[in-house]
C-alpha cells in the first residue's frame, strides 16, 4: 500500500499520516530508552511510507534521538534514501516564561535554530513550525521574519505555524511570511479548525497538520466502557490535555457515546476506532495530514487502516447525529487552552489512571527527574 501524499510546496510533500515524537520525550516517557528498540520501529515507520517525523525543541531529548536515527539510517541505506526523510521541528522560544519572551531576539533564535541543526546532524531543518504561545507579549511577526532570513540563509526549507489562531497567523502572512502549514489540533471531540481557520487556510494555501485525532489514545476500544477518570491525571500530559477536551467536548458520557458510534462504524468497515476518527480528520477541508504519536510500532499496521476504506453518508449521519449534541470546546484554535493556561498546568503525576482488563485501575511511578536546562534555554 502508498501512503497517499499532500504537496504543501512544489518542492515540498507530506504523507498524509506523520509519525509524532512527543510519546519518546524523557519526560513523557520512560519506556523508549534504547536506541537499537527506537531504530527498528522508527524504521518500520519510514519503510511503510510515514517519512515526516514532527518534534519540537522543548521535547526532551526527542531532537537528539531522531538525530542520531537519521545519522544510523543514513549510515545503512545510505544517502538517498535518508534524504527522504523529513523532519518537521518547532521553534517555541521562552516557553512558559513570560520575562524571558519579552527579551526574547534575534541571537537567541539564530542559536537554538542552529541547536536544533546539530541536534538533528542536518543542514538544512525542513520545516520550523513556530509556536508563540503568548499572544500578549509582541514578538510574533518579528520572529517569524527573523525565521524567514534563516530561510533564506539555507537553514530552513519552510516555515510553519503551531496553535496559531487565524488573526496571529494572519499577522505573518501579511508581514510576508511563506506559512505553508499551521498545526492544530483536531478530531471528533475537537472541531476548532472548523470557526474560521479551515476557510483561511484554504483562501492563503496553507494546510492543516492535524494532532489530536485519536485523543492520544482515548479515543480507542480501550477506553470503550470505562467509566469517567473525573479528573485529568493519566499516563503522560497529553492524555491530560485530551481528557480536558472531553470535558469541553460535552463529557465523558457523550464521549463514551461517540466510541459506540465509531466502534459500530469501525465493524462495519474492518477497523478500528482510531482509524475512522482520523478518517474523519482526514477528510476534512484543508486538512493535509494527522500525527500520529507513537512510542513503538505496534499499532502502526492498524492505524494505516484508515487508507482502506471511506466513510459512506450512513457512517457520516451517525457521526454528525452525537456531534450536534456537543458543546465545545468553543472558539479559535487553541483560544481556550492560551485563556485558561493550560500548557502551564500540565504535569506528570506519579499516581495516574489507567485501563487492565476492561477496568478502570490507578497506577503509580516514581518521580520524573530531568536535566536542566533544555528546550528555550540558550546559555552562553
């Protein structure tokens, strides 16, 4: 099977699945530790036709390990064949300092960018997708500018945006910005793209690349039946930040009617739950790919599913019947999440929620320790 492709530039292409690295993070997880392990499934993952890797510079240790993936791939397939990989990073300068971001300049992006460079033994970072998560503090259109002289200077392919609600992403492309694609989330529960950023993508050639789609995990047979966690507090913080779009969503008992909803349409199809909610996503306007996170390969036969089949008018009826009953979440893309600081409150607890045989069942780890400085931070 060819995993069909979108062409975000004539000289630039995705797969319409991306294989997402924020589950190898160390401080997402502490169950991708080898790197012989890392390699075969990232292997497997490029061999099946998912060639775009996402990450960011603020994920622990990610940017090392798919650098030292490429460096080994490169080394055993040689060099056209690496060359077909492409590595989608995100530049989010100052995270969650607000005093650092507003002295945020120019030296300071030259550096990580060229961090990111030898992090990802690469000379040329395919696509820098920016991440201004405080739209309070100027900055923004000045960074991105800054990114587009990077460009120009042969370090950076292209340019994307991560979160951007229209008017910020607007703001870039007026000031003269190539944005080629803006990350979002976007799935069943979170329709966000659909209040006016899928009608100006489509009006300036920007695309979609689409996390979320299967609520990190949440939207599976796994979590069918299982009764309401009634806080967010999960394995890592991604299924946090899915929990609470549940919540906006219309909670966990119209979420748990949508499962039945798509585990009736999967049988009807030969898939899983997971493979008609990023059908869904996938057919939608603008949308040019989903990311996919993943530790391993073991669903990876599955997810690739969603390329043999199509939703008919009685699957999309169903669907829309549990969506009309929706409330949220409301608003521009990832507004809400920026109003109530969201990425500020998410944590790996040591006590956290889980699924083993069909039940929901509390767990527990020890501490996440890491090494600082990393991510935003640039020292001399």
């Amino acid at each position: 099977m060819t995993i069909p492709r979108v062409n975000l530039r004539p000289d630039f292409s995705v797969p319409r699945v991306i294989k997402g690295n924020w589950q190898i993070a160390d401080d997402h997880s502490s169950s991708v530790r080898d790197d012989d392990d890392m390699h075969r499934h990232m292997v497997s993952f490029v061999d099946a036709g998912i060639t775009a890797f996402d990450c960011g510079d603020v994920y622990y240790g990610v940017e090392e390990r798919i650098g030292r993936f490429i460096e080994r791939f490169r080394r055993e397939r040689g060099p056209a064949e690496a060359s077909k990989i492409a590595v989608h990073t995100k530049y989010i300068p100052a995270f969650l300092q607000e005093e650092e971001l507003r002295n945020h300049g120019r030296q300071t992006i030259v550096d990580t960018i060229d961090r990111s460079l030898a992090r990802l033994k690469v000379e040329r970072l395919d696509l820098v997708q920016l991440h201004w998560w405080n739209y309070e503090i100027d900055g923004n259109v000045e960074t991105a500018l800054i990114l587009k002289e990077l460009q120009q200077a042969g370090k950076i392919h292209h340019i994307g945006g991560t979160n951007y609600n229209v008017a910020e992403l607007a703001r870039m492309v007026d000031a003269g910005v190539d944005i080629v694609a803006n990350q979002v989330q976007y799935s069943l529960t979170d329709r966000r793209p659909k209040n006016g950023m899928e009608q100006y993508c489509a009006e300036n050639d920007i695309q979609l690349l689409c996390y979320g789609s299967i609520g990190g995990g949440l939207i599976s047979s796994k979590w069918l039946g299982i009764p309401d966690p009634g806080k967010p507090t999960f394995e890592n913080v991604s299924l946090d930040k899915y929990y609470r779009i549940i919540v906006d969503f219309g909670g966990w008992a119209l979420f748990q009617e949508l499962l039945r909803t798509l585990d009736t349409i999967g049988a009807r199809h030969g898939v899983a739950i997971p493979a008609v909610a990023s059908r869904y996503v996938l057919d939608q306007p603008s949308v040019a790919a989903v990311i996919q996170g993943a530790r391993h390969d073991r669903h990876l036969a599955q997810n690739l599913k969603l390329f043999e089949f199509a939703l008919g008018e009685e699957d999309r009826q169903a669907i829309d019947a549990v969506l009309a009953r929706s409330t949220g979440p409301a608003g521009d893309c990832y507004d809400l999440d920026r109003i109530e600081d969201r990425d500020a409150i998410e944590n790996v607890a040591t006590d956290y929620f889980d699924v083993e045989d069909g039940k929901l069942v509390t767990r527990h780890r020890d501490p996440v320790v890491l090494a600082e400085p990393y991510g935003h931070h640039i020292k001399a």
